[in-house]
C-alpha cells in the first residue's frame, strides 16, 4: 500500500516547478530581446526587410554552428565597439548578399 503525500510537499513541488517555469519564460524574453535588437541592426545595415533579417541571422548561424542567440549578441558588440569575428563577418556579408543589394559599413569594394 502506498504511503499518502503530505500536502505540504505537493505544494513545495509545485512551487519549484513554477519556479523553474517563470526562470525559462525570463530567459527566453531576454533571448527573444536579443534576436529582435540583432534583427534591427541587420535590417537598417543591410537594408532589409525584417523577415530577411531573421533569414540573414538564422543562415549565419546554421553556417557557423553557433547558436542564433550568440551570433545575434556578437552583432550587437559589433555595434557598440565596431569589431566582429571574421567568420561571421564573412557569413554575415555572403547572407546578406542572398538577401539583399547591399555591402556591410566599413567592407572593402572588391
């Protein structure tokens, strides 16, 4: 015969299972902030429109294996102190190119 739960302990679970809840739904707002900031600044940059933004992010990503959220934070240093890894200047310029007619601030014209 199984033994009853305290109530009490029921509670104390569920709480942390909400508390981890409200943890993941506040990172994910960070992480969505993040992408939609990386999203503008590709947008105004490379004259796109949004949706081709997102498109340039998730290439770049997928291109680089390095998660969307972390390439989205390495555009937005780029923005703030100018400088950006190389591989992902690179990437970044060949999505664009795919997306739309432009070259990246500060580029060489070939």
């Amino acid at each position: 015969m199984a033994t009853p739960r305290n109530p009490s302990d029921d509670d104390a679970d569920r709480v942390f299972q909400l508390q981890e809840q409200v943890d993941q739904l506040k990172e994910a707002v960070t992480s969505h902030a993040v992408v939609d900031q990386a999203i503008g600044m590709v947008v105004a940059l490379g004259r796109v429109s949004p949706d081709q933004g997102w498109a340039v992010l998730k290439e770049v990503s997928q291109h680089t294996n390095i998660k969307l959220r972390n390439v989205a934070e390495l555009i937005l240093v780029w923005g703030r102190s100018g400088s950006i890894p190389p591989e992902i200047r690179a990437e970044l310029e060949d999505a664009l190119d795919r997306h739309g007619p432009t070259q990246i601030p500060g580029s060489s014209l070939d």
